[in-house]
C-alpha cells in the first residue's frame, strides 16, 4: 500500500511540475484559425521554448492579448508573420514581408482589408489568425510584446481522429 502512495506522489508531482512549467494545454474556443486549428480542438502548448530562442515566422502561439483590461485572464492563439526589424504590409488579399509577397498555404482565404506597412520593433512580434477575414489580431491591436508569449503550439491532440503535429 505504501508503494502506491508513494508511486502516485512521485507521479502527481512530476505531473504538477511538466504542467507549471513546460507543457500546457488549450482550448480552441473561436474559429480565428481555421483551418489550421478548428473550434474545440485541444493543443498542447511548449511553455519553454522561448525562454531559450525567439519566436520565427510562421510559428503558432499562445499569448496574452495586450489590448485587454487585464490581459493574463484569457489567452489568444495566432501566427506569428513578422519578427522584429520586419516590415509588413497587406495590399489587395495578399500579405507583403520586406517587400516579398508572402506565401501562406495554411490560410482560410485572403484578407479583405488593407493594412500598413508597418516596421515591427524590437521586442514585438506582428501576430495573424489563418481566418484572416475573422480574428482579432495584430492589425488591430498592433505588435505583441514578446512578455506577453505563454508558448509554441505544437500538437492538435483532440479530438482523435485530428491528432497531429503543428508547424
């Protein structure tokens, strides 16, 4: 009997500290990523990738928004599309990084309104839904912080029959 108890603790523990600090998972409440991650999907989410490298183009993450009253009570997921020194810009559904058209397979459809260009500072990432024409994000909201990153999205693991890895 004490050998469970103790193998449960040892377990419960281990448990408590890959949740705190390393792997947490998240609902997909809104359809701002489509189709990438489809409403109530779950996803596990690295929480200490970036305390290492920086966020890069194209990574899917998890954030808090900065344009909240108090933004640590919800959390957002979208993609990063510009780093810091970029400058981005959309102009007639297509998406310009540095002046490059920029090639996005994974979106829902092109967006419909202008923005920019704007120059991304230091310390910012420039965030996107794949739903362009149905997130709230960067556009709105200007550049993210990178204080505000929770982690890297990495696997879709429920429902069953959607399990896989993100790029």
């Amino acid at each position: 009997m004490n050998e469970y108890l103790d193998s449960f603790i040892v377990a419960g523990g281990a448990a408590l500290l890959l949740i705190t600090f390393l792997i947490r998972s998240f609902f997909i409440p809104s359809e701002s990523m489509l189709p990438t991650l489809q409403v109530h999907d779950y996803i596990l989410v690295d929480k200490l990738i970036y305390h290492f490298a920086h966020p890069m183009r194209g990574d899917v993450l998890v954030f808090h928004p900065p344009h909240l009253d108090d933004p640590e009570k919800k959390d957002f997921i979208k993609r990063v599309v510009a780093i810091e020194g970029d400058e981005i810009a959309v102009q007639d559904g297509q998406v310009f990084l540095n002046g490059t058209l920029l090639d996005e397979p994974y979106i829902a459809e092109p967006p419909i309104s202008d923005f920019g260009p704007l120059r991304i500072p230091k310390g910012y990432i420039f965030m996107m839904g794949d739903n362009r024409n149905n997130s709230d994000d960067s556009r709105g909201w200007g550049p993210l912080p990178l204080e505000n990153v929770v982690g890297k999205a990495f696997l879709i693991f429920w429902p069953l029959q959607r399990i896989q890895l993100l790029h």
